[in-house]
C-alpha cells in the first residue's frame, strides 16, 4: 500500500490527488503529529520535508529515503521490494 501525506487540508489533498491522477491516498497530517514522528518536520515546519519511508508487513521501518526524486523514486523502491 502505498500512501502520501501533507498538512494540507483533505479537499486540497483530493485536488492535488485527481489532478494529477494519484493511484494511492494523500493523508492530512493538520497537526504534524505524523511528520514529526517520522522526522519529516518539526513543529515550526510549514511544510513537510519529501522524505519516503518503507514500513514491512510488521509495522517496522524497512528504510527511510531522505533525499527523493519523484521521477527516480518508484524504481528505487521497487529495487528494493
């Protein structure tokens, strides 16, 4: 499963969604609870740093990819799995 996240609000999220033809969900993270957890922001962020992180079927973080190329990025995952 494969899922986005921002701090934007859920209608601008299904927007950006259907604009540009997303086959996976965009999250609402209003509060930064989730970015900050995983190290994406901190309290002070305005947005989201473009991390990617692997979690395995046990819940565990597999791999954390700070530096992400959207255009790259598929393939270098899809290495990995």
């Amino acid at each position: 499963m494969i899922l986005g996240c921002s701090f934007d609000a859920p209608e601008a999220n299904k927007a950006f969604k259907d604009k540009f033809d997303f086959h996976f969900d965009l999250l609402t993270d209003a509060d930064k609870a989730m970015s900050i957890a995983y190290g994406a922001a901190t309290a002070e962020s305005a947005r989201p740093a473009r991390i990617s992180v692997l979690i395995g079927p046990d819940g565990k973080i597999v791999r954390r990819f700070d530096k992400v190329t959207p255009a790259d990025h598929p393939d270098e995952v899809l290495g990995i799995l």
